[in-house]
C-alpha cells in the first residue's frame, strides 16, 4: 500500500448517494433537503446524485459512517419514497464508485478506513468513478482489466496510454487518492414539474386542469422549501416536436397558488392554443428567493386571505395524507 493511499484512508467521511433516475427535480430537491439536516456540506450533483462530507455529522450524532447512511435511507423512504443508494469512503471517487456497487433499489456500502486499496483492487477498471468507456477500452487493449491492475502499474506509462493528466489522475484514483473536497454547491434557483399526456390532447378543459394540477405542485414544493418564485415559464411540446415557451414575472415574489394561476393562466392565453394538439406541459418557477426575503403586504382582500388560510390547511393536510389526498376539483379531471 501506497503512503498516498495510507493518507486517503484515515478519514473515511466522503457520502456519495445515488437517486433512482428520471427522479422528478422536485423530489430531487427534497432529497437534497433530507442531506442538509444530516450535514450543511451538501454538494448537489444534478439530475440524480449528491456528495455530503460527514465529518459534523460524525460529532454531531456521535455515531459511524455507516449508521448515518442508514439513517439517511430510512429518511428518504419514510418520507420522500424514495430509495438511495449510498457509497462511503475515504475520497469522492472511492464513495462515488462504492454507490456504484449498490444493488438497486438501494443500500449502504462504507469502506472501511485501511481498506481502500485492497478493496478497489479486484473492479474492473470500469467502475472506477471517472473511468469513461473509452479510457476503460484503451486500457483493456494493453491488458488491463482491473483497478488494483491499474494502480500497480507505473503512472508514467498510464500517461502514455491515456494522456498527461488523465493519466496520473487515474493512476492516483486507482491507489486510493482523490485529494478533492466536498464543496456546498445547491441547485440553480428554479424549480419545475411537468405532466404528460396519455393521449395527444387538444382539448383546452384538460389543458388547463393539468397546469392548475402543476401550479398546485409548485406552489406546495416552494412553500414546504420556504422559497417564493419572482417568475414563471411555460412550456408546451407539441406533438410535430416543437414546443412553445414564454416566461413572465410576477409582481411580487410569491409561493401560493393564487399567484402562481394567475400568471400561468395568463401564459397559456399568451400561447393562443387553437388546433395544436399537446403532449406535454411544464411549468417552472424561476428565480427563487428565500420566503423570508419576502415582505408580507397588508391586505384588505378578505377573499384572498381566506383562501391563504386554505391553502395552508390543504398543505397540513397534504403533509399528514399525502399530496394526491386533497386539491382543486378541476385538478381530478387531469388525473
């Protein structure tokens, strides 16, 4: 074993976690949500993964790596239904290729600290994280099919086989050695839900009940992330290929349902819908803001305070029976 791989493996606290794909952006931020109470060192790698250094978490819970990824898998199931899977180690690139070997649904696999080399050692070169398919063929063709293979080999000739850089960076990863930092990074501020039709539709009481079905789902997404959207964009695909998209400011920054229907309502005006027959709709909620940046406007509109007083009791209600349990009638006729 190498020093430099002695060194990589006295803090095994690298999460890497796994979503399953084609994961809703919506669903995906709530996961990224689930990591930040575990730890606030969450890095965000879109569309189905995510990186969380444990180090806090490790003071903070006082328990192992291990327990905590478990602790997490129960989190994501209980209250997301969504299963991960979760690879611990010493580097990104060991806890990124061990999720990698999770089975699905999913799991936790942690590297034990001591361990790394030996336990690379007999993938095949392929599932070393950052091992593309083409590097992964041009080192087949020179006979070498395995990580502890490629780790025993000399860096100066995997240079030459995958070039300077690519080369000494494989080499180093194969021995353990990843020197990268976990690095916060969220997602980019917006979120988006989309509806497919079973059926190319053209019928516009459909149309609208399925944005008013999305507008619900934005609206409670942004107000269970204590976030507020300063604009919107629609996006209709039609069924030649093309779509159509437009995108327009509110005139306060809003989470509630009101706001976000109106708006999107007068989108769909916008796009003067005759004969087109659709596909899909999506509805984006651009330029979020925290909630609390948000000032609270007096108002003297009874009718739209009480329905504010409904809405947050539809979303009590949705949190303790689940989203589909309660919602705008014109929103079943879209189901």
């Amino acid at each position: 074993m190498t020093a430099g791989a002695v060194r990589a493996d006295v803090v095994p606290t690298v999460m890497h976690v796994r979503c399953p794909d084609r994961l809703p952006e919506e669903t995906y931020r709530q996961v990224l949500e689930e990591l930040a109470e575990l730890s606030p060192v969450v890095q965000a790698l879109p569309p189905s993964a995510a990186l969380v250094e444990l180090k806090g978490a490790l003071r903070y819970y006082g328990t192992d790596t291990r327990r905590l990824g478990e602790m997490l898998r129960v989190r994501t199931v209980s209250r997301l239904g969504v299963d991960v899977r979760i690879g611990i180690g010493s580097s990104i690139t060991v806890a990124a290729t061990a999720s990698a070997q999770v089975p699905a649904p999913g799991g936790v696999l942690a590297v034990p600290p001591g361990q790394t080399v030996d336990w690379l050692a007999p993938l095949p070169v392929e599932a070393l994280h950052g091992i593309g398919p083409r590097q992964a063929e041009a080192l087949h063709e020179y006979g070498i099919h395995t990580v502890g293979r490629l780790a025993a080999i000399s860096p100066a000739t995997i240079q030459r086989l995958l070039g300077g850089k690519a080369g000494r960076t494989a080499t180093d990863r194969a021995r353990g050695t990843d020197p990268r930092p976990v690095v916060p990074r969220a997602l980019p501020s917006s979120a988006t839900v989309r509806h497919t039709f079973d059926r190319h539709t053209l019928d516009g009481a459909t149309v609208r009940a399925s944005l008013l079905e999305l507008v619900v789902q934005l609206g409670r997404g942004l107000r269970r992330r204590g976030q507020a959207a300063r604009a919107l964009t629609l996006t209709l695909r039609f069924t030649d290929g093309t779509t159509w998209q437009k995108t327009r400011r509110l005139t306060e920054p809003s989470p509630h349902d009101d706001d976000l229907r109106t708006l999107a309502y007068q989108l769909m005006d916008a796009a003067g819908l005759q004969r087109g027959r659709l596909t899909g709709i999506g509805l984006k909620g651009d330029d979020l803001v925290d909630a609390d940046q948000v000032a609270q406007q007096i108002s003297l509109d009874t009718a739209r305070e009480a329905r504010l007083v409904a809405e947050a009791a539809m979303d009590r209600i949705r949190d303790k029976f689940g989203p589909g349990i309660i919602g705008p009638a014109a929103t079943r006729r879209a189901s």
